[in-house]
C-alpha cells in the first residue's frame, strides 16, 4: 500500500493531473457529439455545416489528446516524486 505524504507540490500536481483528466474526458464527449452531428443525415445540411462540425470535431479532440498528454506528464512527475521518497525511507 502506497503512503501519501500531505506535501503541497504534490497536493497542487495531484489536483492538476485530476483537473486535467476531467477536461480531456468532457472533450472527448463534446467531440464525439460534434461528430455526431456530422454523420447523421438531416435535410437542410450543407457542406458548409458539415465543415464546421468536422473542424469542431478535429479541435475538440485534438485538445482532449493535448490535456491526458499533460495529465499524463503530471503523472509521470508524481510517480517520479513517491520513488524519490521511497528511497529516502
């Protein structure tokens, strides 16, 4: 069982990694609604739309890749700071 040391950097890079995560998570789901919106069929959708909706989707997603890239890298940096302390003890 891994002890949790109450320091402050890694309370603050703690809370980022999961700040991080929940934004990637609410991109994901906003992206795959703007695609969704590109691959069913409606009547009055123009290629214009269609555009708008891929270029959403293509940033939405881009940025959810970004952000678990960063939640990720605070990760690593935890996993590195509790290693540290593990051969201090």
């Amino acid at each position: 069982m891994k002890k949790f040391r109450k320091n402050p950097t890694t309370t603050a890079l703690r809370s980022k990694m999961t700040d991080f995560k929940r934004f990637a998570i609410t991109l994901l789901c906003v992206g795959a609604f703007f695609y969704i919106g590109t691959i069913l069929p409606t009547s009055d959708k123009t290629d214009a739309y269609t555009n708008v909706y891929m270029g959403a989707t293509v940033l939405f997603l881009s940025l959810s890749i970004l952000f678990f890239s960063v939640a990720k890298k605070y990760k690593r940096i935890l996993d590195e700071i509790d290693d540290q302390d593990s051969f201090q003890e």
